[in-house]
C-alpha cells in the first residue's frame, strides 16, 4: 500500500465498480440480459413480408372451380371445407373469411378484423377478374422497406431507456438500502467522510458503466439488425446522461428512507412498472387515449425514450429534444433535492 | 486542556417511551482504558453513540477531547476511532482495500501495512471480506478504526460472540492501542474482559451507573473475594444467619434453588459448611467455589445476572 493519503472520492467510486464488477449476476443483468431480449424481440416481430391469407370454400357442386380461381392470386391459402367446418374454423379465427360458391358467390367476413376486410377486397379482385372483368387502368406498386420504421428500430431506443432506468434505480438505489441495513452508512458517518462525496461515487461509478452499457446495446442493434444511428454522438451522449442523473436521482430518492431490502424492492417496483407499459418501451403509448397520453409524456422515462427515439431514428438535435431534455432536468433536480432532504443515515 | 477525554453529565435519551439513558454520568480520563459493563439493553450502546456524536442526547452534557459535539463534529471526527455493534464491512472488498477506504476518510493516516500488521491481518489483505472469519473480520473493524492513529477508541461489544482465542488477540490489539497513549471506551458483557482490559468500570443497569471503579476495588467492595455457591437435596431451609454464622461469610443471597455465600477463606468455609450440612441430615447436589468477579459485584447490586438481560 502506498503512503500517500488516497482519495476519498476515488476509494468510494472503486468500491461501488468493484462490487458491480465482482458480482456476476450483476453483470448478467446490465449487459447481456438487454441484448438478449432486443435479440428475442427482434427475431419474433422481424419484418417477413405479408403472409398469404387463409381462406376456406364451402364444399359443393362448384367448390373446385372457384378454388381453382382462387388460387391463381398468390397472396391466398385456399381451403376446402365442409359449410360448417369452415364456418366453426371462420369464429376461430383460423379463416379470415369463407366462400360459398354460386353464380353469385357469397363471403361471410368479420368486419371488425382489417385482415378480414383485406381477405374480402382481395377475393372479390380475384373472382371479379376471373369471371372477365378488365381493369380499366393499370397501377404501379413500389416497395420499400427502410431502416428506421421498423419493430426493431422502434425497440432498440426503448430497450436503451429502460436499461437506464433500471440500472440508474438498482445500482443506486439497492446500494444504499443495503449499506445501511450492513450498518455501513453508520459507521461511515462516524468517519470523517463527506456525506456529499459518498452519494457521488454512487453517480460517478454509474457513468462509467453506462457508457459500456449503451454502447453495448446499440452496437448490438446496429450490427444485428440494421438499427441506424441518424443523430450526433454528443447529442446521444448528452440524452443518456442526463437520463442517467434522473433516475440516479429517483433511487436515491426511493433509497432515502428505506430500512430493508424487501422495502426498496417494493418501492422500485411501484415507480418502474408503470413506466414500462406507459413510457412506450414495447409498444408506442400513442396507443393509449389522449388523456392516459398526456400523463405518459410527463413520466421521465417517456421523455427519455422520446429523446432517444428523436435522435436515434430522426436524427434530431438537442434543441430538438429540448421537451424531453427539460422534462428529465426537472424530475432529476426535483428527486436529487427531496432525496437530500429525507435522507436518513442510520 | 481537560483532563477528561469523555464527559457525560445527566445523559437522557429516550426512544419514544422506553427511557435508554437515565440521567447518566460518566468522565473517562486520558490515556484510561474505562469500561461500560451492563446487560443487553442496559443504555450502554446509547451512551456510547451519543459520546461517538451519532445520536443526539435528549438531556445532558457531552464533552468529547473538551470539546461539544455542537459545531465541532468535522474536527472531532477526525480524532475519533470508531467500531460499531454488527457493522458488516463490504463483502466483495479484500482486507487492504477496506483499509484504504477508511484510511481515505481521515486528513491523518496510519500506512495500511502498519494497522494490518498490528492487527495481524497481513497474510489475509488480499482475501476478500466474506471469505474471513468472525476474529479476523472483527479485527479488520477495529483496523479500521485504528487506521487515524485516534485519540479516543470506541469499541462497542468488540468481542461478542468470539472464540477465546479470537477475543485475546483483540485484547492484544487494545493493549497495544493503550501502551501509545490512546484512550478507550469499550461496552461488554464479559466479566473477564472487563477485568483484564479496563483500569476502570461503570457498571450500568437501566440507564444509570450503579457502580464505579476499578474492577478490583469494586470486587473488594462484596467485602470477600470468594464465592462458594452450592445447591441441597430437599425444600428444608437454613436461615441466613446461620450461614452468617460460619466464619468468614460476609454475604448470603439465593438464586434459583442455590445458596450463594460471599466468603473470605474457602478452606476454612467449605469444611464447616459440609458439617452444617451433615449434621442436619441435607444432600448437597452441587457445591462449586471461584473467585468472585464482576458478575458477582452485578449479582450483588441488582440481584439478577449479567446475561439474563
């Protein structure tokens, strides 16, 4: 050991990266578990193309003419069935609709499924052309299918911000509770150790990880999939840290009080979950009436998934997520300045 | 200067109705080694809290190296050492990087290899935490709190729940501690370890002191320095003052079935008290002599024992 006097700042960061990084399960969670799930993620909703449509004819006299017909449209899976097979497997949503074959043929469809209502345009374009009808004008189709408007590129921005999330409140927050349920934070106060530089290491030890684990992800999203970094570095940069700082902020404010382990677990859990379903993690929350949408924008992480999103996907400058910028200071300066308040030592 | 390390003056501390600390007094001289000698839930970890300026009294005086807590506590801090009841340093931290940590705390340090050396964890300073015993890990903690080269030592029950062995050496490191000057407060409820370590006791109970002294002195005060404790066949009982009949029996006191006789001269006692025996036709079922201590000067004091809390 050296005799010169080391620095407390540095000794308190070194002990939070080397708990985190002596503790496997911990890194398991950090590291490999997003991947894996943007990977899983990623495989089930790839973008395949539209499927055929699977339809049934009703068995009879005509069922293999108009099947026949039927099946010159390549986008159709065409099945023949006895009436009531066909129909049983039309509610079990197996068929998107069923045919019954005539001079003029009848199709029974659920209006309220879109994947019916195609099936239905879609057939009656192949028995109308079938029986003689001619297009009167012809209509070119171009396809495109761009990096950027896909599932996985929804994803990865969302994956990204809960990570930091959960990260930023774990590694804070479960840190804290557990130091003083080891009575650490009481000893330590018996120290001469600065309060202010002990709750620092813990947002210190954090960047340093954060920087691995972002980069982690969206390396990962680009080379597997494709995910386009359209914006600045610095930009992105400066998003996660401050996204970071917020929820650094909120564990340690969910850490304030907390005497147990099983007490800030519960207490994670009420201030993340709802932010999985509302913060558009999964799933865009424009899916959600205008008011639950309102008070979704206002959770830190919808703003910071906004962010991402922007400058990831849209190439958008820190201007223009000035919005979610602000939304995220406010949270973070409002959890840091209530944490210090409550904070209880032993 | 104050000749006094540690001063507490009418110290009151209550935790909604239970009452800790009773108006207790206490002066702890420089360079003493004093103990606080108490059963479980006596005030002494109270006290101690309050002098390491952790808890605020609710009444009282604290002066702590002549100072008060009150607008001193970076400096005084600096000066203290400090082991705290169950404290559980970092499991993942090997014993050197511990060390380091604390020794970053303080303006003044010891080098890490000096206090690892005297406590004599130097072969274990790569090993992590979790993997040390309860000696080694306790004497890690008493490191930690020797790293600033402190005035005034705080030890709060540092070998409870040790070995024999386990406990010498912790008594070895304290002794060390005292030969360069140092002050220390330790809480225990090992009779022997306040026998052999401190030059002073403050025996607690309810809050309050209810003896002060040297050990010696305070096992003089029983008025003999020998305990013959026996236990007899049926319910027949023998007064007390035949027993204080026999010659040399200063005390006489009964606890759960068995007689407890203070005396001065076992040989002299023991023969007597068999013909006593004898001649009034009683079985004696258990018969043990030792020399009185502390626990007997507790015994004496509240009627109840050190260990029952």
């Amino acid at each position: 050991m050296a005799d010169t006097r080391p620095s407390p700042i540095v000794q308190l960061t070194l002990w939070r990266l080397r708990e985190f990084l002596r503790e496997p399960e911990a890194l398991f969670w950090v590291f490999a578990f997003p991947i894996l799930l943007a990977f899983a993620l990623g495989i089930a909703f790839r973008s395949r193309g539209p499927q055929a449509i699977q339809i049934a004819v009703e068995d009879g006299p005509l069922a293999s003419l108009t099947a026949a017909d039927l099946r010159r449209s390549p986008r159709l899976d065409v099945h023949v069935l006895d009436s009531a097979a066909a129909h049983d497997a039309l509610h079990g949503g197996r068929f998107a609709l069923v045919v019954r074959p005539g001079a003029s043929p009848a199709i029974t469809y659920d209006s309220t499924r879109s994947e019916s209502e195609v099936a239905r345009l879609v057939v009656t374009n192949a028995l109308q052309g079938a029986a003689g009808r001619e297009d009167p004008i012809a209509i070119r189709g171009v396809g495109v299918t761009e990096p950027g408007a896909r599932y996985i590129d929804f994803l990865i921005p969302g994956l990204l911000g809960l990570n930091i999330m959960g990260t930023g409140m774990w590694g804070v927050g479960f840190g804290i509770v557990k130091n003083r349920t080891e009575k650490l934070l009481k000893r330590f106060l018996a120290s001469p150790m600065r309060r202010s530089e002990y709750l620092l290491s813990f947002i210190l030890a954090r960047l340093v990880f954060l920087g691995l684990e972002v980069a982690a992800l969206l390396l990962f999203g680009h080379w597997a999939f494709g995910v386009p970094l359209r914006g600045s570095l610095l930009v992105l940069a400066a998003i996660v840290v401050l996204g970071a700082m917020t929820f650094a902020g909120l564990g340690t404010l969910v850490a304030s009080r907390a005497r147990t382990i099983e007490g800030v677990s519960g207490l994670m859990n009420l201030v993340m979950v709802p932010m999985w379903i509302f913060s558009g993690v999964f799933f865009a929350y424009s899916n959600f009436p205008d008011s639950v949408q309102v008070a979704a924008r206002v959770l830190p992480l919808t703003a910071l998934n906004d962010a991402l999103r922007a400058v990831l996907l849209d190439g958008a400058t820190l201007w223009g997520t000035a919005a979610e910028l602000g939304v995220m200071t406010a949270w973070a300066v409002i959890a840091f300045a209530l944490a210090l308040k409550m904070f209880r030592w032993e | 200067m104050s000749d006094f390390a540690l001063v507490c003056e009418g110290l009151v501390k209550c935790y909604g109705d239970v009452t800790a600390v009773a108006g207790l007094d206490l002066q702890v001289r420089r360079g003493e080694c004093f103990g606080m000698l108490g059963p479980n839930g006596a005030g002494k970890t109270t006290t101690i809290e309050v002098l390491q300026g952790l808890l605020e009294p609710d009444a009282g005086r604290v002066e702590v190296l002549g100072l008060s807590w009150k607008g001193h506590a970076a400096e005084l801090r600096q000066r203290l050492g400090s082991q705290l009841q169950e404290t559980r340093l970092p499991n993942k931290l090997t014993v050197e990087e511990v060390v380091r940590l604390f020794r970053s705390f303080y303006r003044r340090a010891r080098s890490g290899e000096s206090v690892l050396a005297e406590v004599g964890l130097v072969e274990k300073r790569r090993s992590w935490v979790s993997k040390l015993s309860g000696g080694q890990r306790q004497r890690l903690a008493v490191a930690c709190a020797l790293v600033s080269e402190p005035e005034v030592l705080f030890l709060d029950e540092p070998t409870t729940g040790l070995d024999p062995q386990s406990r010498r050496q912790v008594w070895e490191i304290v002794q060390q501690f005292r030969r360069r000057g140092g002050t220390v407060l330790i809480t225990t409820h090992y009779m022997e370890e306040a026998q052999r370590l401190c030059d002073r006791v403050a025996i607690i109970d309810q809050g309050k002191v209810i003896a002060l002294g040297a050990p010696a002195e305070l096992i003089a005060s029983l008025g003999a320095e020998h305990v013959v404790e026996f236990s007899v066949g049926d319910g027949a009982t023998i007064g007390d003052e035949i027993y204080l009949g026999l010659p040399g029996v200063e005390a006489v006191s009964r606890d759960a079935g068995s007689v407890r006789l203070t005396a001065s001269r076992v040989h002299v006692v023991v023969p007597r008290l068999m013909h006593l025996l004898q001649d009034r036709g009683l079985e004696l079922h258990t018969l043990t002599t030792h020399h009185a201590t502390l626990e007997d000067v507790f015994l004496a004091l509240t009627g109840r024992h050190l260990r029952d809390g």
